[in-house]
C-alpha cells in the first residue's frame, strides 16, 4: 500500500469518524472504500462481463404472452401509453 495525504472540510472528517467508530474501522478504510466505489463506477464492463450479466437474465422472467418475441414493440407500445 502507498500512504498518502488528502484534505477534507472539518465537518466531513468529523462525520467520517463517527461512521468508522460506528463500523468498527478505520477512517482509512473509508476512504478507500469510497476510492474503490468511485473507480468502479468509471469502469466499463468487458465484453465478457456483459454477456454475463445478459446470459444470467435469459429466462428469468415469464411475461405469459406466447408471442412476446414476435410483438415486443407493440407491447412496449402499450404500456407507454399506459
């Protein structure tokens, strides 16, 4: 690990000790957990991982229509209006 300096408002450092006492950690792991979130967020998934998250969704669902793929636009169409 590599230490470094980072400033914040007095009322944020105040708060963030508060929810590390609350937690039973550090201030430290806060704030890496808050630069992890925050990286993470930026990432854009791998091809792979997209397919993933697709293939994990294929027939999860049931709409109970029999031709839901030949009429998803005229069904979408409707609840819009809805």
């Amino acid at each position: 690990m590599v230490k470094t300096q980072v400033q914040l408002p007095e009322e944020d450092l105040a708060e963030l000790r508060r929810t590390a006492a609350e937690e039973g950690v550090s201030v430290s792991e806060l704030v890496r957990r808050g630069v992890k979130h925050v990286l993470a967020s930026r990432r854009k998934p791998s091809r792979e991982e997209l397919w993933e998250r697709a293939s994990a969704l294929a027939g999860k669902y049931h709409s109970g229509k029999p031709d839901i793929a030949q009429r998803h636009d005229d069904y979408l169409a409707e609840a819009i209006l809805e």
